[in-house]
C-alpha cells in the first residue's frame, strides 16, 4: 500500500520529484524516439499541446465564472483582521505544466543550437510552474487587510479616516480613492470578483461601529459575499 503524503512539506517534496520525474521522461522520450518534423509523432504532439490547451483555457473561464477565492481572519499570522490573499490556481498551473512536455519531447532531439535553446527554454519554463505548483503563491506582501486601524493594501497601511470610497472600476477592478490618491485592485488577483471587494471594503468604511468585529470574523458577512 502506498503512503500519502499527509505534511505539506511531504506533498511538496513528492510534487517536486514527480515533476522531476516527468520533465526527464520528457526528454528521454525525445532523445531515444526522435519525433520528426510533419510525422505522425509530431502529429500526435501537437494534438496533445492542443487538447492541453484547450484545457487550461476551460479552466480560466471556470474560474472566471466560479471565483474559489475567500477572506479569512489573519489572527493566526500575527494580524488579526479579514485578509485577502493573492492565490494561483495549482489545477490550472498543473495543466499549463503538462502542455510543456510534449514541446520538450519534440525539441529534445537535439540535432541543431536551435533545438537544443527550445529545449532548454521549455524545460526552465516547466520547473519554473512545476515550483509555482509545489509553492503556490500566498503574496503576504500583496495582501488586502481589514482590521479596526484601517485598511493594508499591500505594504501600505491607511488609516479608515484616509479612505473615502470603494467601488468597481467601470471595466475591470476596483477603485479604492484615498485621501492621498487612488489604489486600483484586482479581485481577479485574489479569485474574488470585484464587487465583493468593493463591497467589504464599502461596508466598514460607512459602519466603523463594526470595525472592532474584524479581529475575530472568519469571513466576510455572508450579505457581502459574492454568490
């Protein structure tokens, strides 16, 4: 029976080698069944990257549609208060890895400079998602931060007396106008949609009396959260 990795630094570590594992099977595959230019392998290559593709891109719209992204209290890292926090999706990540390794098996062959740079341009760029999959994004520096003393976006805390107004942009975003300038945020940044920024952030700049709640709220109100 095979052990599952229960730690987060044990499914970490059997992400990485089975990434590892994949990428080389990728070039041994190239190197020992050279695919050729207008073959059937390279048919058979391109109608993986393809279907890959059209995978990933079904998943963004998903997540488009159906935002996973939630605010939770930041009591337990030392900053009490609602926190949202910059997420990638490791599904979606996992498949852009995927759609690298076909590209690799095809320039693995190696037989000019120009397929050995491909080769290795698509290997970095594979271990550069495999990390972002083993290490997703949490963006501490990036996070939105709601507590009774204002308002952290990013590094820059602001006061509740220098926040005038929340409101989605009228494309995209959301305008967050301050008595020093206006912060423009994304809630696609944290898979949240705009309006539910807009919104949080609306609700305790117009309801200070409600402020002192931020301390313990495990989420947004549920009146102010997208459905």
């Amino acid at each position: 029976m095979i052990a599952v990795p229960t730690t987060p630094r044990a499914r970490a570590a059997a992400l990485t080698a089975a990434g590892l594992l994949l990428i080389a099977g990728a070039w041994w595959y190239g190197r020992t069944t050279p695919i050729h230019p207008l073959s059937g392998d390279e048919a058979v290559t391109l109608w993986l990257i393809v279907i890959g593709v059209g995978v990933a891109v079904a998943r963004s719209f998903h997540l488009m549609r159906h935002p996973n992204g939630r605010w939770r209290q930041g009591a337990a890292d030392g900053e009490p208060g609602l926190v949202l926090t910059p997420v990638s999706d490791r599904v979606l990540t996992a498949v852009w890895f995927a759609v690298q390794l076909p590209i690799i098996a095809r320039w693995a062959r190696l037989e000019d400079g120009r397929e050995v740079g491909l080769a290795i341009g698509w290997t970095l760029l594979a271990l550069g998602l495999l990390w972002v999959v083993v290490r997703p994004a949490h963006g501490h520096a990036r996070q939105i931060v709601l507590n009774a003393s204002g308002v952290r976006v990013h590094r820059r805390h602001l006061p509740w007396s220098q926040v005038r107004s929340a409101r989605p942009n009228s494309g995209a975003g959301v305008r967050l106008d301050t008595t020093a300038g206006t912060l423009r945020l994304r809630g696609a940044d944290y898979r949240v949609r705009d309006a539910e920024v807009a919104a949080v952030l609306q609700h305790y700049l117009d309801h200070p009396e409600r402020r002192g709640d931020l301390a313990h709220l495990p989420d947004a109100p549920p009146e102010l959260r997208s459905r």
